[in-house]
C-alpha cells in the first residue's frame, strides 16, 4: 500500500518543528557562545538552574518527538505480510 501525501506531510511538518526543539535543547545544553548570547543574565541563571530530573524529561521529550516524526516518515516493515 502506497503511503498517503498527506502522512508525508505532516512527517515534515513535525520533523521540522521537532528539529527546532532539538537544535534549542543542543544549543543549550552545550551552551554555544552565538545561541547564548541572546538572552539576558536572568535567562542564563534561569536554564542553568534547571535540575537533572528537568532536563532528562526535556531531552527525552525532543529527542523522541524527532524519533516520532521519523518514524512518520520511515514506517518500520510490518511484521507479518498481508495477504
């Protein structure tokens, strides 16, 4: 069975956005410099003050959202074939 447009295209869509959420999460986490600089002390103080527990439930929350969109987008095979 052929795989309808319109499940291609909310598999981009999601993978767009969570790819956003992902880039915000890595840029954070890792702190990089030009990503940082945009926002103000309190912001700063305010993410790096994030407990552990918060920060697993947000990496856990993009990185299967992106896993999600993408397996829109590749189904695994069926386990059985249909006949």
């Amino acid at each position: 069975m052929e795989t309808p447009w319109h499940l291609w295209l909310i598999g981009l869509l999601t993978l767009a956005w969570n790819s956003i959420g992902a880039f915000d999460y890595t840029a954070t986490q890792i702190q990089w410099a030009p990503y940082m600089a945009q926002f103000t002390p309190v912001q700063l103080e305010y993410f790096h003050s994030f407990p552990t527990w918060v920060v697993a439930c947000w990496a856990t929350a993009v990185w299967f959202g992106v896993l999600g969109s993408l397996m829109l987008l590749f189904p695994p095979p069926p386990a059985v074939s249909p006949v």
